[in-house]
C-alpha cells in the first residue's frame, strides 16, 4: 500500500466530487473508509514522490507515532462525518480536501510540503467555519492562519537559506550537528509562532472564541477535535525531530505554555457558558499537550491528544447538539440529561478523562507523564499540571451537577450519535481500564522515533 | 499616536530581525548565497539521482528532468507533490468562494455601456489573450510562465468578456467539469506513474533533448493540465466575484 | 467474608442490586443497603478482630491489599459509622429526589473507602480515594445544593492532588508505590516537601484550618442523615492520611530544641490548634444546629492534628482514641439532629424548642453525644482528651495548651445551645400535635451509638488495647495499661472510677431535683415585659443571640479564611477576565500584536 | 552599479507604496497602490533574475488579486447605493 | 537592499494589521505581508552576477553561476496560495458586509 494514496484518493474524489451533488458525500465516506482500512496495509518507512530521493525530492513518511496518528485522526474525522453528513452535505467536497490537508500534514517529510498542507487544511477549516454563520470570526481564524502560516515559511525560508535544504530529517541531521545552536533559534521561534496559531497557544489563539463560540455539531467536533489533534501532533513531530530548546528561547516558550495552561484553566474557571468552558479548556490542553512534547515525552504526548480529542469530540458534539435550539448557557442547559442517560453518560466520562481521574483513559496518560516528569524533576511542569487538573476538576464539576440536575428541559439526541458517542466513551474506558496495549503500542512509537532517527536522517 | 508606537514597534522587529541575521554566520547575505551548500546545485545540475557529467542546452538528452527551465523543472518535476497542493489550494478556494458567495443569482451590472466597437475588439483580444495564456502554458518548460500564469491569463481573457459584455455569463457547468476533469487528470498521472515506476508523480515520459518543445517527459502535460484547471477555477472565482445577491 | 478484594466487589454489587431494585420497591432496596452495611461491619469487625483478612486478590487488576492494625482500626469505626447511618436511611429516601441513586452511591463509597483503607499500593489508594471523593460528591446535592457540593469538591480535588503530588514524590525517591516500603525510605531533599503535601492533603479531607470552609457547607447543607457519615466516616480518612504524614514518615527538618519537636510538626500541632480555636468560636455563632456540630467537627479535628503531631505513644493513642470517640459522638448528635429535622424540616435553633416532651428518647441520645464531645466524663470523648491534655502539657507547648483547653470549655457553650434550644424550653405550638418520637429503627442507632459512648468513656482499656496494637505497629512503645488504668504522665487515670464518682454525682443532682420544689409551668406567650405583652415569639427564643456579648468580641474576624479563598476566586477570575479582554475579542490585530512583542523581546537580548 | 541604483529606487518606492496603501484613506486607492505595489515587486523579481516569479506575479498577483479586490468594492458599493 | 526592502515590506504589513480595523486593508495587508516574504524568499536565492536558472542559447551549461531556482519554485507555490487566501478573505469580506453593511471593525456590533 503506497501512502501517497491517502493523499491521492481523497483529492482525486474530491475533484470527482463537484461533479454530482448526491454523489459527494458517497465518495467521502468511500475516501475516509478507504484511508481507515488502508491503514492497517501501511509498512513503515518512507515512501517517495515523484522518483527523488531525500534530501532533493519530496517523501512521505510513516512509522509506528504517525501510524497512530493517522488512525486517530481519520477515526474521529469519520465519526464526524457520519454524524453530519445529511444536514451539512454541500461541504463534502471541503471534508474531502481537509482529509488529504489533515493526512499530508501528517505524513509528509519535508518542511515547505508541510507549508502546503497546512495551508490546504487551513483554507478548509476557515470553509468549514463558515457553516457557523458568523463570517466575522471566520475572518478572523483566516487572518490568524494566513499570518501564522506566513511566520511559518519564514522561519522555513530561513532554514533553508542556513542549512540549503527543506527536508526535515536532513535538517535535523545538520542542526544537530553545529556547536553554537543560536542561529537557528529565530527560524525555530518563527515556526513556533507559526504553528502555535493553528495549535491554539495563548497570546496567538484570538481565533478560538469565535469559531467554537458558535460551533454546531460538525465545526466544533472538527476544529476542537480533529484538527486540534491533528495539529498538535505535527506540531510535536516537529518539535521532537528539529527544534532545539537553548537560552531566551526555552524561556519564551515555556512562559508562553504555561501561561496557556494556566489563563486556559482561569478562564474556563470565569465561564458561564458551556461552550466557552469547553473552548478554554481545550485551549489549556493545547498548551499541556505541547508542554509535553517540549518535555520530550513523544509518546504520552501522543496519548494525551488521543485522549483529549476523543474527550472534545463528545463533548463538544453533545452542546452543540443540544444548544442548537436553547442557546448554551449553564442555566438553560441545565438537567439536558435527565432523560438522556446514554449522552449523560458519554458526557460525564469524557469530562472525567480529561480531569484525569481513574479509570479513564486521561488517568492512563496523565499519570505516566506526570512519573516521568517526576522522574526528570520538571517541577514547573508538574505544578502547572496538578493545578490544572484542580481547577478542570472544578468547572467540570459544576458543569456535570448542572447538566445531571432534573429539570424540565427536553433535548432529543439523534440515535446515531448515542450510538457513536457511547463508542466512544467505551473506548476512553477500554484504553483507561487496560493499560497493555497502550504500553505496547508506546514501546513500538519510542522505537519508532529512535530507529527513524538514525533510518532517515541520511 | 497608537498608529506611530505601531510603526515604531514594527521598525524596531525590522531593525532586530536584520540585526540579528548580519550576525549570523550560516546566513549569507544578500546576493552572496552559495549554492553548492544547496539542494539546488543539484537540480541546476541535474545530478540529484545520479551523477551528471553536465548539461548543455539544445543537447543534453535524457537528463533526470528534462525542463530547460529550472524553475519549471523544481515545480513540476522534483517537487510535483507541492505543486499538486498548490493546485488544490487554488481548488479549495475557488470551490469556497463559490460556497460562501452562493450559486448566484444576477450579475452585477457596470456602469457604462460597452458600445460596438469595444464588443468586437474585445472578442478579439479575448483570442489572442487565450492563445498566449495556452502559448505559455505549453511552452512552461521552456520559457519563464508556466501553467498558473498561463492559466490566469486564460481567466483574464474570461474577465474581458465579462467586462466587454454587461450581460455575459460564462459557461460555468461547462468551467467545472472542466475543472474537475483536469484534476483527475492530474491524479491519475501520479497515479499511473506509480503504476509504471512505483513512485507517485513520477515522470515516466522520455524527456528528449533539453530546450526543444517536445522535451522534459510529462511536464508540458502538466502545464496543460495546470493552466486549464486554474483557468476555469479563476474564472469561476472572478464570475462569482461579479455576481451579487438579489433579484 | 474474609477477603478483602470480594468484600469490596460485594459492597458495589449490591450496590448496584439495591439501586435497580428501587424501581420496584424502595423499601426493599434500603433493606438491602441496611443489610450491606452491616454485613460489611461485621466482616470487618470480625475478621479484623480474629486477624484473619485475606488480602489476595484475583479479581482485580492492578489492585493489591494488605491489612495492618491501624487500617482495621479505622475501617471498624468508619464501617461501624455506615451500619448506623444506613439504619436512618429508609426514612429520609423520600425526601430525596433520587433514592436509588443514594442507596447506589452509600454503599459505593463504603466499598471505596475500605479500598483506600486496606490497599498497599499508593496508586490504587489515589484511586479509591478519587472514587470516594466522586461518589460521596453526588450525596451531597441530594437535598438540593449544589454549590456545597461544588465547595466539596473544591477542598477535595486540592487534598486529592497534593496527595498525588506527594506520592509521585515518594515513588521518585524511593522508586517504588508501595505505602509501606515509599514511606519507609522518605528523605533527602524532597522529605520536607513530602510532608506538606501529606499533610495538606489530609488536612483538606479532615477540614482543618486552612481548609475549613467546605465542612460546615457540606454537613449543613447535605441530607440530615447523610452529614454523620460525612463527620463520622468521611471526614475520618482525613486522619488516616494525617497518620501517615506525622506519625509514619520519620520527623522532618530541624528541631525545636527547647520542645524537642521538629519545627515542621509543631507547625502542624499550630494548626491544629488553630482549628480547635476557630471551630470552637464559630460553633459558638451558629443558628443552625448542623452547622454548628459541622464546626464542632472541625474543633474536635484540631484535636487530632494536635495529637497525631505531637509524637508519642500517648498522645498518638489519644488522637486515635479521639477518631472513634468522636465518631461516635457526632454520629449520634448528627443523627439526633436528623431525628429532629425529619419530624420538623428544619434544623433552625430559633425554630425548635421543647423536642424533649415529645422526643425524650431523642434527648437523651443527644444529651450523652454531646458530653462526649465535651470531653467531660463518664464519655469516650474524656478520656482521648485526656490523654491529649497529658501529652500537650508534658510537652509544655504552651499556645496549644490555651487552644486546647479552650476548645473544651468552649464546646460547653456551644453544645449546650442545641440542647437547650432544641429539646428544652416552651414548647413550640406548631409541633404540639404532629410530633411523634423517632421510629424505631433510627431509636436503635441512636441507643447503640449512646451505650457505646458511654462504655467507650467507662472501660476503655480494651480498645486501647487494640489501639497499642496499632502504636506499637507503627514503631512506638506501648503505653501501660491495666484493665481499669491508663498511665500518662502524670499518673493515673481509673476511667471507671471517675464515672462512679459521676453517677453519684448525678444521682444525687436528680434527687435535689425530684426533692426541690416543682417549677411552675406557663405558657409560651405567658410573658411581660416592663407591663407589655410580647407579640414576637422569636424574641422569647432561648437560642436567638444566646452568646451575644461573647459574639460581639470576634464577629468582625470571623470571616478572613472565607475572604481570603472568595478574593483568590475572584482574583482568578479578574485574572481570566483581563485575558479575555486583551485577547479573545474579534480583533484581527491580537495576534500580530504578540507575534510582534514576542519576537521583540526574543532579539532584544542580542542587543543587550 | 546601476543595478544597485535601481534597486535602492525600487526598494524604496516598495515601501513607499506600501506605506502609502495601508494609510490612504480611500479603499479603492489602497488597493491601486497594492497593484502598483504588485508591480514594482515584478520589476523587483526580474532584478533578482526571476523572470518566472515575475511573470506570475504580474499576471497573478498584481492583475488577478487587484480584479479581485476591484471586484469586491464594486459589488458592496452597489449594494451601499441600494439603500 | 531588495533583502531589506522585503524585510521591511513584511513589517509593514504587520503595521497594517496592527492599526487597521477594516476588513479590505486587513485583507490588503496580509497582501503586503506576503508580498514582502516573497521578496525575501526570492533574495535568499539570489547570487550577484548569476544568470536566470533557464537554460537557453544564451545560456548553455550548467557552469554558469545560476541563481537559486528553488526559492523561485516556493514563491511561485506562495504566491498562487496567497491568491487563494485572498479570494477566499475577500469572499468573507462579502459575506460580512452583506450582513453588518460595513467593513469597519468598529462600526461592527460586537458580541
């Protein structure tokens, strides 16, 4: 199975797609179905484009971190998709163009690729906003891309103009190699600009209010979910195999990722309004999945964003499901549960997983992250992620004593997303309960990064 | 006073920003960059898979890309895969334009109206415009251009029609099949050639001799394909930026 | 039942048992967590008495056990707490609005917390503890507030969290989760550290000092019955955390020579005495009769703190005589109080009065609870402080000597209020007719928590017995002790004696009593002053401004540990407030705005 | 040398343009300046010997993005009218 | 100088998005902004003296001293991108006009 399919088939349907109305959601379950089954044919390694061995040519990548990946990424897009493709079909050829995005990014080895990816990603998310019908904030995430996306490929332009080359692995080769590593912080901290803005880091996020403040039940799912995971973990690629952490840079960074974790926290802390709970937080998460990777702890990094994105995914469906028609305050809201005890359920555990309590999957990973900190005595860390869980414990608290309060509020569920949610929670249980196949699967991704560490960097 | 302080702050980031970069030795500075450092040396050599004794024009047979341009030979030979994501983007966004803006609806009407004479002279124009947008399509190997400009400027003879004429639409089933056709195009040239040669995009066309019309293997076919897709999609855009809601 | 792992298991089976069976019939379902609870005391009780706990586990994964003296100790009492309780239980389902979901979460807790109690491995403690945490959380807003529920959670996520803290602290010092083994090896430089976490985490649980502010919230506000598992149970595991902080790991950082104790536990035993003060004195304020027990909870809690930080067999033997004490003692208070509130709705002093006439039985629990909780003999609660008393002066810290015989005195002026205001006086015309004595099931937890009080402050020395058992697992000499004597420092105490010398004493009080001259009776409204008539009868209330004077010499500072976590709330939310406004507005220019800054002040430093 | 000369001219029309765009207080002459912003960096793209650069940026940049923005105005401005 | 204009061309459209509150000059900007990087871009590659890297019958061999094609390549992939980036701002510009009747930031109710 050659990767660069699971580029090549969904863009290929997604130029069939404008064709035919009724045919475009058809073909974008086919694509997303395809890439899901592909992926268990997939061989690590790298495969090349165009005929070009690295460093001249382009390639794509695969190992067992992007293995996964790719499995959470295009799971999460499915359920999505399924759960809106009847109300929101006329964006199926966008979905379509965000899958390839949302994979090449993923895959891809070279650094200018990456810019394209994150750009075809970027221009469908902003498309996929628009069905909030708040053009302002649409406006205003496009900005903050196209102006991350700049700060992007120029940090990568001054790589190049260093180093002569845009692959990644042979960047990293050479950047590990120089002595006197402060040439390359600029370029590094541009990128770290650059892709914070996508991955929702605090001073650079004033996109995230807009958009998920009025989410419906596929943006939401998808910014806060998919793409949240899906940018996070090439950003951490990015940062495990290239950046080198050194002076005013680690500085600058860890102030910028605790802060983020922390205002994250306060802010969701001051919130009334579900939505804008929900929306903090994941910002705080964002900025705790990178603290982690910055840590160097690739693969519960990994794990977080597994957990905190299948978390988001129901959370993030269920109020915007149920506020579509009664606004999301925590008032109106209130008692949404009573007589929906599955959703309640998927609800209340997604929360607990990602207050990290017992159990649940973000225990699993929120625990091992914070022994191996421990471990490295990163105090810092360490206390910015036990205040953190406070607080989350507390705003999730209060939300789910709300939320399960009888009251004569009525919300009906479609049956699909019971369904589909309930799955879900399950697996946030399953991966919380039995830890062996996390364990296995981490040991597998740290060799991963090791041997693709001496295999691909020339 | 916030608009100076703004400036002020930005002058400053300039002013660091070069500052920083005249004082670092792996950034060479303007007009002296060493290109034997450079992945680049070798596709102006042409030796990125093989070693190459040299390339000279009207000559050289069979090299790895067969592009006498360069430039052409990075966008559509070494580093297709870009290029085929700059081709979505511009899909994308055609697609959204035409998603945000509605299936419309009326065209807007301009203020003055074209006599005659500015009719005919356009039509006329509009021919020449779209020979040389496809001239420099086909000829992207050869020449500076290539398929995006090649494609724009099959658009802008589009545009004239539409500002020569107040009641001109354009065909726009007719654009989109168009458009789409040529990205499937696209998507099975990669596809074939990994069929043919186990690498997506690859070029598995003989590339002839460098700098003649029929050289450089799929290139030209890209190009073709390239400038007729961005055409329609730049086209579609600009029909549904003249276009505006009401009636 | 003699394995630990299958208890637990059978505790949540029914659970859930009891919860699908509420759909059918209530009554049966509360059967069963009656029957539940005293199953699982029993088994405790038993096998913990006879040694023979089976802490294998097959069952579970990643769970393992192990018992010890003190883990059976606390496990008999908060069990024993649980059996009372659930005796209370079928008579105030109805007034919730979900009994299933209680029947659920009592008996769950009850399996989590023998979980936290028995197991050996620090994790899975983190885990139970979280799972009593949320499942306790829910039996709170039972009754309808749910803010308390939210103040609960607030000190217990902190306790919770610093306890994590402190056992990621252990486990990269000592490389190991194991309780026994982590806190055998605790030093180096992370030993001080440790010991704050732990004990913060305890303190969070037992609301001491800082902490405080959930407890009178929760027990006030909690279903009647449910808030003497929260001071009796609940609020126990506390204790055991503060065990492990003070007494099991070794004593931390320089001493205090001329007390010889490490300045770190006289922080402590500061603290606790600190608690006695503040409970004592807000106890004293309160109109609410739970309210006012919840303070005095948190009183006789500094007590614990003051004697588990002091570090010797005696005061280690008080402190834990002083857990089931007072277990006992407001367990019984609180279920008195239960009693009362579920005949009359409300638990208001100025409310209630006269109960005694038609709640004697009620009363005298009550009565019997409170001069436990006093301290004063023939009663549990006399003799744990008594050997605190001996072990804090012998000491000679003399600011926890004031605190503590404070906290006594005071707890006589508090507890008497409930009792006066409550059972005696006129009797309230509105209750005159519906008024009935508690039904009999809650009579007979009522009178086996009080025959309890009572031979806990008469013959004591078999549970001290047990509890030399458990001090002296944990490293500590045994203290001396006869079947009618225990010997502190200064010399001894013949507890049976002493209540001797009190019956006599009472007995010849009632029969000055009985002999004196009967005391006229009037009327509620059967009052003038200065030639008027009073019309409000609130005025005429024994208990309204009771203490007034006294109250007027504090009320002013009453409220600083309240101020200071409602100003950090605020403080976080002003702060929250101040990001959202500079950056999640719909302003384009944010972003470039920092991305400006931020690389500013990255180059800035090539130039400087 | 006269290169040199050249571009000092260019670069600083460049920014004068730009400046000029971003603080003119008419929408339709900012985006004429853009254009002419667009076509001096062409002439800027050829003295940096890109002649493919150049040419996509004359016809892309500078022709297509200006219809665009031309476009734009002229579509709200009709709108503004209406009402 | 060209390096330098581009650098500062860069800065200028941050200053645009730093004092403009209207959504074209927001758009036109980011215009600037790119324009300025491609700029850049093209001056890392640029070697005085080299030729154009098209080989022709002026310029024959690969001997030659050429500039660098691969940041021509990049600008040319930037540039079309930017295009898309704006069609797709100047569509939302629409959009936002259609529903506040204004392109002033300020003049917009916000939320």
């Amino acid at each position: 199975m050659n990767i660069a399919l699971f580029v090549a088939i969904p863009l290929g349907f997604a130029f069939i797609s404008i064709l035919h109305k009724k045919l475009a959601p058809i073909l974008l379950i086919a694509a997303s179905l395809f890439i899901i089954v592909g992926l268990s044919f997939v061989q690590n390694g790298e495969t090349v484009i165009g005929g070009f061995e690295a460093p001249y040519g382009i390639h794509l990548l695969m190992d067992s971190y992007r293995l996964t990946a790719l499995y959470i990424v295009n799971i999460l897009f499915l359920s999505v998709v399924l759960l809106n493709i009847r109300k929101y079909h006329q964006m199926s050829t966008v979905l379509l163009i965000s899958l390839t995005g949302l994979n090449g990014l993923i895959m891809t080895g070279d650094l200018f690729n990456l810019f394209v990816f994150l750009e075809i990603s970027g221009i469908s998310a902003y498309l996929i906003t628009s069905t909030n019908k708040n053009p302002l904030a649409s406006f205003q995430y496009l900005v903050a891309g196209t102006v991350g996306s700049s700060l992007y490929l120029f940090g990568l332009i001054l790589l190049y103009a260093m180093f002569g080359s845009l692959n990644l692995a042979d960047l990293s080769m050479q950047v590990s190699q120089l002595t006197d590593k402060t040439p390359v912080l600029l370029p590094f901290l541009l990128m770290f600009l650059g892709l914070g803005v996508e991955v929702k880091l605090l001073p650079l996020n004033s996109w995230v209010k807009g958009i998920l403040k009025d989410a419906n039940t596929l943006s939401g799912p998808m910014i806060a979910s998919v793409y949240a995971a899906a940018m996070s973990l090439v950003f951490g690629r990015i940062l495990i195999d290239l950046f080198v952490f050194e002076g005013r840079f680690i500085v600058i960074v860890s102030t910028i990722l605790l802060v983020s974790i922390l205002a994250g926290e306060a802010m969701a802390y001051q919130s009334k309004n579900v939505k804008e709970i929900l929306l903090y937080s994941s910002v705080a998460q964002a900025g705790l999945v990178v603290l982690l990777f910055v840590s160097g702890l690739a693969s519960w990094a990994l794990f977080m964003v597994m957990a905190n994105a299948i978390s988001k995914m129901i959370l993030f469906t269920i109020i915007a499901s149920a506020s579509e028609e009664n606004g999301d305050d925590i008032t109106v809201l209130q008692g949404i549960f009573t007589n929906n005890k599955l959703i309640g359920f998927s609800f209340t555990i997604a929360s607990l997983s990602v207050i990290g309590l017992p159990l649940f999957m973000g225990f699993v990973v929120k625990m091992n992250a914070l022994n191996h900190l421990f471990g490295e005595q990163m105090f810092l860390a360490i206390i910015a992620i036990l205040l953190a869980s406070v607080v989350e414990g507390i705003y999730f608290v209060r939300l789910l004593l709300h939320l399960w309060t009888p009251s004569e509020t009525t919300v009906t569920f479609d049956i699909r997303m019971k369904a589909v949610l309930f799955a879900l929670a399950v697996m946030l249980i399953v991966f919380g309960i039995t830890v062996e196949p996390i364990e296995s699967l981490k040991d597998t991704i740290e060799i991963g990064l090791n041997v693709g560490g001496t295999s691909w960097r020339i | 006073m916030k608009k100076v302080l703004a400036l002020v702050f930005v002058l400053v980031l300039g002013a660091l920003i070069m500052n920083h970069l005249n004082d670092n030795n792996l950034f060479a500075g303007f007009g002296d960059a060493m290109l034997e450092n450079r992945v680049s040396q070798s596709y102006i050599d042409r030796d990125a898979t093989e070693n190459n004794d040299g390339v000279v024009f009207d000559e050289s047979l069979d090299l790895e890309s067969g592009a006498a341009n360069t430039v052409t030979a990075i966008v559509a030979d070494y580093r297709s895969f870009d290029t085929l994501g700059e081709v979505t983007v511009l899909f994308i966004s055609s697609f959204g334009v035409a998603l945000l803006l509605g299936q419309s609806k009326k065209r807007i009407a301009l203020e003055f109206k074209p006599n005659f004479m500015l009719k005919i002279g356009s039509r006329a124009l509009f021919a020449v415009i779209l020979m040389t947008g496809v001239f420099v399509s086909i000829h992207g190997h050869l020449t500076p251009g290539g398929g995006f400009p090649g494609g724009a400027m099959i658009a802008s003879s589009m545009l004239l029609l539409y500002l020569a004429d107040d009641e001109f639409r354009a065909k726009m089933r007719g654009f989109k099949i168009l458009e789409s056709v040529m990205g499937v195009f696209y998507i099975i040239l990669g596809l074939a050639g990994l069929m043919i040669t186990g690498f997506f995009l690859e070029n598995f066309l003989d590339n002839g001799a460098l700098g003649t019309l029929f050289s450089a293997g799929m290139i030209p076919i890209v190009y073709i394909i390239i400038g007729l897709k961005v055409g329609s999609e730049i086209s579609s855009v600009i029909d549904h930026f003249l276009s505006e809601e009401g009636a | 039942m003699a394995n630990i792992e299958l208890l637990i298991l059978i505790t949540l089976s029914l659970g859930l048992l009891s919860y699908v069976l509420y759909h059918f019939s209530p009554r049966l379902s509360s059967a069963l967590t009656i029957l539940g609870s005293f199953f699982v005391f029993g088994s405790v009780l038993y096998h913990g008495y006879i040694g023979s706990f089976d802490v294998s586990s097959t069952l579970l994964p990643y769970v393992s056990f192990s018992s010890s003296a003190l883990s059976i100790f606390f496990a008999v009492i908060i069990t024993f707490t649980y059996a009372m309780v659930s005796l209370f239980n079928p008579y105030f389902l109805k007034t919730h609005k979900a009994g299933n979901v209680h029947n659920l979460l009592f008996l769950s807790t009850l399996a989590f917390v023998l979980g936290v109690l028995f197991t050996n491995h620090f994790m899975t403690m983190f885990f139970f503890f979280e799972a009593v945490v949320w499942t306790s959380l829910f039996m709170i807003p039972l009754k309808g507030s749910k803010s308390a529920a939210i103040m609960y959670y607030r000190f217990s996520a902190f306790g919770s969290f610093a306890l994590l803290g402190a056992i990621f602290l252990l486990k990269a010092n000592s490389g190991t989760f194991l309780i026994t083994e982590s806190l055998a090896v605790v030093d180096g430089a992370h030993q001080l550290v440790i010991f704050i976490l732990l004990v913060v985490a305890g303190m969070a649980k037992l609301g001491a000092f800082p902490f405080h502010i959930w407890l009178p919230e929760v027990l006030g506000k909690a279903p009647d019955h449910t808030s003497a598992l929260f001071s009796g149970g609940l609020e126990k595991l506390g204790a055991f955390i503060i065990v492990f902080a003070l007494v099991r790991v070794a004593p931390v950082g320089a001493t205090f020579a001329a007390i010889d104790l490490a300045w770190s536990r006289y922080a402590v035993a500061i603290l606790g005495a600190l608690t006695i003060v503040f409970g004592t004195l807000m106890a004293i304020r309160q109109d609410d009769a739970k309210k006012l027990l919840a303070y005095s909870s948190m009183s006789n809690g500094g007590y614990m703190l003051v004697a588990f930080s002091l570090m010797n067999s005696i005061s280690v033997m008080g402190g834990l005589y002083h857990v089931l004490a007072h277990a006992l003692a407001s367990v019984a208070a609180f279920l008195a109080i239960a009693a009362v509130a579920r005949q009359t709705n409300t638990t208001k002093m100025s409310e209630l009065g006269g109960m005694i006439h038609k709640m004697p039985i009620t009363y005298m629990v009550y009565l019997i609870a409170i001069i436990s909780m006093a301290g004063i003999p023939p009663m549990g609660g006399f003799i744990s402080k008594w050997l605190i008393f001996q072990a804090v002066i012998n000491k000679g810290l003399i600011f926890v000597a004031v605190a503590v015989f404070f906290g006594s005195v005071g707890s006589f002026l508090y507890v008497f209020r409930p009792l006066a205001a409550l059972f005696l006086g006129q009797e309230l015309p509105q209750y005159k007719k519906t008024l009935k004595e508690a039904p009999s099931l809650m009579l007979l937890a009522m009178l086996i928590l009080s025959v309890l009080n009572i031979f806990t402050g008469v013959f004591p020395t078999p549970i001290l017995k047990v509890i030399n058992t458990v001090i002296v697992e944990m490293g500590m000499n045994e203290v001396v002790l006869t079947t009618f004597t225990i010997e502190g420092f200064n010399g001894l105490l013949h507890p049976g004696l002493i209540a001797l010398v009190f019956m006599v004493g009472v007995f010849v009080a009632f029969v000055i009593f009985i002999s004196l001259k009967k005391s006229k009776k009037v009327g509620l409204m059967d009052t003038y002053t200065a030639g008027n008539f009073i019309y409000t009868e609130e005025l005429m209330h024994y208990s309204v401004d009771f203490y007034a004077p006294l109250e007027r010499l504090y009320e002013k500072y009453i409220d600083i540990a309240r101020n200071v976590y409602r100003s950090l709330d605020h403080k976080i939310k002003e702060f929250a407030r101040l990001i959202k406004y500079f950056i999640f507005t719909y302003k384009p220019e944010i972003t470039a705005f920092w991305v400006v800054l931020i690389l500013i002040l990255f180059l800035w430093g090539d130039i400087a | 040398m006269l290169i040199n000369v050249l571009e000092i001219i260019v670069s600083i029309l460049l920014l004068l343009l730009a400046f000029l765009a971003l603080s003119s207080k008419s929408l339709i002459k900012s985006v004429m300046f853009l254009s002419s912003l667009s076509m001096l960096s062409v002439v800027a793209f050829v003295l940096m010997k890109a002649p493919d650069v150049a040419l996509t940026e004359a016809v892309i940049g500078s022709g297509l993005v200006t219809s665009l923005f031309v476009f734009t105005l002229l579509a709200t401005r009709k709108v503004g009218q209406k009402q | 100088m060209l390096q330098i204009a581009g650098l500062l061309l860069m800065m200028l459209g941050l200053y645009g998005l730093l004092t403009n509150r209207n959504v074209i000059k927001i758009i036109l900007a980011l215009n600037i902004l790119e324009i300025g990087l491609n700029i850049f871009i093209i001056s890392i590659g640029f070697v005085r003296g080299g030729e154009a890297p098209i080989f022709s019958s002026e310029t024959t061999s690969n001997a030659l001293v050429y500039v660098d094609p691969l940041p021509q390549a990049l600008v040319l992939t930037a540039i079309v991108i930017g295009v898309g980036t704006t069609a797709l701002g100047l569509a939302f510009a629409k959009q936002i006009y259609a529903k506040y009747h204004t392109f002033e930031l300020d003049e917009m109710g916000e939320e």
